[in-house]
C-alpha cells in the first residue's frame, strides 16, 4: 500500500487503531473500521515492522484487537480483504474463507478490493483472548492432576541394572516381569514377545518357548554359515583390512555376532529381532560394496538362500508358525 493511502487509513477518525509498542518504537498495528449497528468489524490495514515479525507479535496483537472490540465495541465478528501474501497469517488468527456472516449485516459496508480474498473470523464470546496462554497452563495442569487420579504414569521408578557385554549381550538377564511399574502400567505376561511367531508347541511358559525359539535360531545361522557363499560374513570386518569401513557402516553384522547372540538365550526374544539382524548384514554388504563385487554378488546369493529357508520351514510347519 502506498504509505499516504496508509495514512489516510489510520487517521481516518471512523477508524481505531491497536499497536504493539516496544521500547518506545511501533513494532506493528491493526486498523479496522468497528460497525456497532451491524456488531461486525472491518480489518483495514494490518502489519508487523519486517524485523520483528514472526516473534509472536501478530497473535498477541490480534488477541488484544479481539477482546477489546469484543468488549468495548460489543462486535461479534472481523471481516478482511487479505491478499496472498497475508492469507496464511489471517487462517492462523481463526479466519476462514467461508463467510458465514448473514449478509445482509455487512453487504454494503465494506470496500470491495481488486485481488483480495475475503475472510471472516467469529469473535468468541467468552474466550480470554488476552490471557490465552494461563487458561491453557491451567487447563494443562487440571488434566495432569485428572491423569494422576486415574493412572500411575507420574511416577518416576530408578532405572534398572542393565550392562551388556560382547556383542550386545546383556550381563544380567532381566525378567520383563521384574522391571519396576511394568505391572502397574498393565502389562501381561501373555504380552511376552510381542511375535508374530510362535513355536507348534507353544507354551505359556516364556523360557520354554524362547529354547523352542534358540533351536530354530541355530538352524537358520548353521545353514547360512554352511553355505558356499558365507565366507565374507562369517567374522566381523577388520578394520585394519578396510580402514574405511566402520566410517560408512554404522551399526555392522556379522555370523559370528549373531552366534553369540542366539547362544547368549537373552538377546533375540523374538524371530523378528533376529530377523532384522540378518537383514542388517545383507544391507550393510550392499551399501558398503558395489553391485559388480564378489561381496555385492555373495550377500544377494545367501540372502536368497536364507529366505528359502525360513520359508520351507515356517511353511513346512517344522519348528515355528506364524
């Protein structure tokens, strides 16, 4: 806008004015024409200074305009012409493009204005637009204090003493049912697990189910290790070999590791856990070689392997159902 058209619009003695004053500078205002007979108001000019803007100036500034033409102009909604530029700050005010106001109360009023979208917003008639941020702490804090009444979920337990070793292997197993508020939260010991896996001779029992699970384990890692080619996965990568390695393979897999890990009883308490371990290995050989490479070639070959295993078995009925 021109700024002698600006002028004329805040000067405008039909017209009142709102600003956010800062260390004795104008940071931003909003000019609006209120029409008490019809109890709509008509937003004219509307701009927070370019450096200070997106600071939370805006809202605090259209908070103040709402309750104070609510209260003291007793007007129930705002009207605007909103260019592109300025749509998305007004849908943030509770602006809509849908105008809803019967009209009859405001056709004839307000300017028509080449290229702009008109917006309305209905003014709440009870809401503290001024005090927004403590009826929002309070209404928090009455929700925690309701939560509190009806769970636990407050309260802090110490954290459990878990250490692992080589591997990733923990040094002490710990019992799901032991960690401190589990039960109290609603867990269940038929929640054990959460596989989509279960052995033919499930038992309610988690210790015997996860031997079932270990044998199957072991069988799936013995065919992958007897395999022709198994011969790049079956250690951990040098580092010496490769100097590079560990730079570009973050979380590295290998037979030998996941060995420990199936013989340790305590890491893979689910075939899936297991599963994305191997998965991992594939991936890795991938992301680290090229597809031209013996160890590219290597990884797709025992891959396919791999999954026509697990497939005959789970299919085969031999050892685990799905």
């Amino acid at each position: 806008m021109p700024k002698e058209y600006i002028v004329r619009l805040v000067m405008d003695r039909n017209h009142k004015s709102v600003m956010v004053i800062r260390r004795n500078q104008v940071v931003g205002g909003i000019t609006y024409r209120p029409y008490a007979s019809q109890k709509f108001g008509e937003i004219a000019f509307c701009a927070i200074t370019a450096d200070e803007q997106v600071k939370g100036y805006g809202t605090r500034l259209m908070n103040h305009l709402k309750q104070h033409a609510r209260d003291v102009d007793g007007l129930t909604h705002f009207l605007t012409y909103a260019d592109n530029n300025a749509v998305g700050y007004f849908i943030k005010q509770g602006f809509t493009k849908e105008i809803y106001l019967e009209k009859d109360r405001w056709q004839g009023y307000i300017k028509d204005y080449d290229g702009g979208i008109l917006m309305e917003c209905k003014i709440d008639p009870k809401l503290p637009y001024t005090d927004l941020s403590i009826m929002i702490h309070r209404q928090r804090q009455a929700i925690d204090e309701k939560i509190k009444e009806l769970s636990n979920c407050h309260i802090v337990y110490p954290g459990i003493d878990f250490q692992k070793k080589e591997a990733g292997i923990p040094r002490k197993g710990v019992k799901v049912e032991d960690i401190p508020g589990l039960r109290e939260a609603g867990w269940t010991p038929d929640q054990w697990g959460h596989s989509r896996f279960r052995t033919l001779t499930a038992s309610t029992d988690g210790a015997t189910n996860q031997k079932h699970l270990t044998v199957f384990m072991r069988s799936l890692l013995k065919s992958m290790h007897d395999h022709v080619d198994a011969w790049p996965f079956k250690e951990p990568v040098d580092a010496r070999d490769v100097p590079d390695y560990y730079d570009i393979i973050k979380d590295p897999m290998d037979l030998k590791t996941m060995s420990k890990r199936v013989e340790s009883e305590q890491y893979y308490v689910t075939l899936e856990m297991f599963m994305a371990d191997v998965k991992r290995m594939f991936a890795n050989a991938r992301t680290y070689n090229s597809p031209e490479t013996i160890y590219y070639k290597c990884a797709s070959r025992l891959e396919t392997h791999f999954q026509s295993k697990v497939q005959s078995v789970i299919l085969g009925g031999a050892k685990v159902q799905q």
